[in-house]
C-alpha cells in the first residue's frame, strides 16, 4: 500500500516537474506565436516547440566549397522548407508535392525514368538531391538552366507539366499559389514563426518560397559512407584508405588518376579520368564540364538534348545493397554501374554532337579506355562505397504529412 502511494507521488511530483520545466522553455522560446493548426495537422511531427537541429549538422572537416551563403541555413526555415517540400497543395490539383519525384528512400529520386506530374511526364529523369550545398556547379538541373537553386524551386511549381501553376493558356500562375497558401491556417502560424514576426503579418511570398526551400534541400546531407569513414583516416584525396579493400583502393585510384592515351584515343596506361569531371571528396560535376556523350531526348528519340552539363553528386548512386537509386543520366538509359564503365569505355559521339567535352576526346578521337574486367569490377567495388546510410531513413527529410 505504502509503496503504491510512493509511486504515485513520484509520479505526481514528476509530471509537474515537467510541466513546470515546459513552461520556462516555453516562456523563452516559441509560445507568441500560435501553433494550433501546427500541432493539429502534424501531430507533433512539426511542433515549433522542438525543432531539429539542421543548422549544426556535421560537415567533415574536408568538405569546403558551399553554395548559397547568401541565404544562411536557418533551422525555422528549413522545418518550413519541409513542409513545403511535401505538401500536395503546392500542385494545382493537390496531388503531386516536390516529394513525389524526389524520393527519400531513393535519395531523393524517382525509379521511373519520367516522373508523373500533374499534366505529364517530365522530359528529363529525375535528379538526386544529396549534398547540392556542396557543389561547386552554383547553377541546377541537368542543363544548368536555373542561376541559383533558389531560382530553381519554384520552377517545378511553375511548370505545365511537374506543378501547373504557369500562368499560361488559362492556367492558375505562381500567385494563385501564393494565394492558396496564405489560405492555409498551418502556413499562417508557420510563416509567422519561420520569421520571426510576432505582429503575424507576415505572407508566404514567392521569395519566402524560394529561401525555405532551398535550405531545405542544402540540409539534405550525406557523408556518413565507407569513403568517408576512410576519407578520415588520412589527410588527403591520395592516399590510400585503410579501410579500404584492396579493390576498393584500385578503384579508387582509377577513378582519380587521367589515362594515358597511345594513338587514336586509345588508353595504353594510367586510370580511367573521372575524377578530371567528378572531383574527390564530394564528387559532384566540374563547373566547366561539356556534354559526357549522353545526348538524347526522353520525349523524342529524333532529337537531340546538347546541353545537359551537369551532374548530381556521385554519392548514393547506388544504395546500401549496391542497386542504382534510379535509371542513370538524364536520359535514364543507364540501369547499372557496369553501363556507366561500358559508356565510358567507349565513347560514342552521336551525328550532330559538337558540344561533347574535349576530355573524352583525346587527340581528337572518341576516348577508349580498354577497360579490363579487374578494372571494371574495382572502379564499381569503389563507387559503392560513396553510399551513405543516414540519409535514407533520418526524420528530418521525411515526410511530415503522415
Ligand atoms: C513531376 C516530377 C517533379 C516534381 C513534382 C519536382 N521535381 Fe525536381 N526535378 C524533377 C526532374 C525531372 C528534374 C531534372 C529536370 C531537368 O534537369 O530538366 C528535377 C530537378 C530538380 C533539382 C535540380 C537538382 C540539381 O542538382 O541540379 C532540384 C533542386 C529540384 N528538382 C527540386 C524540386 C523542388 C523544390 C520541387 C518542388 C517545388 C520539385 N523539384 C518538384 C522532377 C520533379
Ligand atoms: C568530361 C567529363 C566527365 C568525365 C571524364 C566523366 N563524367 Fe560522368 N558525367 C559527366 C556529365 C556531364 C554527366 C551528366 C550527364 C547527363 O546525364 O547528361 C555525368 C554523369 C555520370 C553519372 C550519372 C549520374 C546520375 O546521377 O545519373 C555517373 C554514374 C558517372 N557520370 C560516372 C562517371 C565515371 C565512373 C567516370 C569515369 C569512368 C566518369 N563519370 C567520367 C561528365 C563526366
């Protein structure tokens, strides 16, 4: 009898403990600003209360360039930004949100080679959205069309066939959108937060867009892979990992050192000159990169698509069991990593293609790499090991809808 009575006095005394503890955070922090509809839509999924930590996540030591300092990660932001980033309303008939073609579990892609918008397919296969903070390329998609990933968000919602909210032939356009949103009691009460303004005049404006969703995806990170559990250990992109399989090692070297050419753009030595496009430790695209060869059009096969310079990062091409996270290329006509190594083995220039990049020319002739099979399966061995494990599963870029 006694001990039940402690128990439920410990209880007590706990619960109001916490209560109390609450109320202090609460009076220091978030409480002006109301967040009903918050709590009521995302169950505590959202709360303005506890928010995750964006702006100090882990960023190794060797990775140095970053794009979009002008628009400083903020983590009331970036919560936004993921709303934002899941909500169907951002489509014009509520079914397609940016996340239905950027897929967590496939780091941020999509396994059909044309993603299903509102009004179609796309033209291009979707890309993975895994460190775009990192890249030194500042300009996005895969023909670089977008100055800035800020200038790049809102596009999707603009376009016919990804969103429909053009603004053409009798379309709604981006400002019924914004209109939409402002609508929405969860946006009323999350903008109001996200800025600051205790007033609660601020609206979601195209601007607002932009920012919140371009932190979103520049917290989008992955650096918990083998490589970089290697890329550690040592103090720089050369040296060996001890880690590392042998193969691994191999492959790695052979991503990284530039062939030697013999006559006719034949490799007679050295490694496969990958990296002179995808550079170590972060493997995204060389600003000044040309066409790779792939310069086909998804929607129709007669024409040619030139432009397309730029490339996600080669990190979580594949996932922890080594299958593509998606069809490669903008075409998506590459299935696997033995195709990646058969393309560039041998390279073919398609009648018309006057803009493929001089380093898969030497001497003016298409590169061959003579790729041998121990070659073939030590550059894979190694590309598998950019896969990080995080990234898949972690709350904080997952849907907060459901
Ligand atoms: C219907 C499918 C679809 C939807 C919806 C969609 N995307 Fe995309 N996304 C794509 C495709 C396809 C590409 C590549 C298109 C191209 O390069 O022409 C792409 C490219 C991108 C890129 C460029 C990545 C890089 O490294 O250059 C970013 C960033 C991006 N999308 C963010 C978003 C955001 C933010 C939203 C929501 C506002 C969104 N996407 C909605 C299919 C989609
Ligand atoms: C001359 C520059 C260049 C070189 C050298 C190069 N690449 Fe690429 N790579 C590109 C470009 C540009 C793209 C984007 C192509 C597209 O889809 O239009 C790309 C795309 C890729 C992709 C697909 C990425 C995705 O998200 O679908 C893989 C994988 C890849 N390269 C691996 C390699 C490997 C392995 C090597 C060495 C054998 C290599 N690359 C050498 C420029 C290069």
């Amino acid at each position: 009898m006694n001990k039940v009575v402690n128990t439920t006095s410990l209880i007590f005394i706990s619960l109001f403990l916490l209560i109390a503890c609450n109320k202090t955070e609460e009076n220091n922090s978030a409480t002006d600003f109301k967040h009903s509809a918050i709590d009521a839509t995302f169950n505590g999924i959202i709360s303005i209360d506890d928010v995750y930590d964006y702006q100090n996540e882990k960023i190794p030591a060797y990775i140095t360039k970053a794009n979009g300092l002008n628009n400083p990660q903020n983590n009331k932001k970036i919560t936004l930004g993921r709303v934002l980033f899941y909500d169907v309303n951002l489509s014009v008939d509520n079914t397609v949100s940016c996340g239905s073609c950027h897929q967590q579990q496939f780091a941020f892609s999509d396994t059909a080679a044309r993603s299903i918008g509102v009004n179609g397919q796309t033209g291009r296969h979707s890309m993975r959205l895994i460190n775009a903070r990192f890249s030194r390329e500042s300009r996005f998609f895969w023909n670089e069309r977008a100055a800035s990933l800020e200038e790049q968000t809102t596009m999707p919602i603009q376009d016919h066939a990804e969103m429909g909210y053009s603004g053409q032939d009798g379309n709604p356009g981006i400002e019924d959108l914004i209109q939409k949103l402002n609508g929405i009691e969860y946006y009323q009460e999350l903008i109001n937060w996200a800025y600051n303004d205790e007033s609660a005049s601020t609206k979601i404006s195209e601007e607002k867009l932009q920012e919140c969703l371009s932190q979103f995806i520049r917290s989008i990170q992955s650096f918990d892979s083998k490589y970089d559990d290697g890329r550690a250990m040592v103090n720089n992109n050369n040296s060996p990992f001890p880690n590392f399989s042998q193969e691994e090692n191999q492959g790695m070297m052979l991503f990284s050192a530039p062939p030697t050419f013999g006559d006719s753009g034949m490799r007679i030595g050295g490694g496969l000159g990958c990296a002179g496009c995808h550079q170590a430790p972060e493997f995204d695209i060389d600003p000044n990169t040309r066409n790779n060869g792939f310069v086909g059009d998804l929607t129709n096969p007669a024409v040619l698509d030139l432009d397309n310079t730029r490339s996600p990062t080669l990190r979580d091409i594949v996932n922890s069991n080594g299958d593509p996270n998606g069809p490669m290329m903008h075409t998506a006509s590459i299935n696997s990593l033995a195709a990646v190594i058969g393309h560039y083995n041998r390279i073919i220039i398609r009648p018309g293609n006057n803009t493929i990049d001089p380093r898969l020319t030497p001497q003016g002739f298409p590169q061959q790499l003579n790729v041998t099979p121990q070659e073939r399966g030590a550059i894979i061995a190694f590309l598998k090991t950019l896969t990080g494990k995080n990234l898949y599963t972690a709350e904080q870029w997952s849907n907060p809808f459901k």
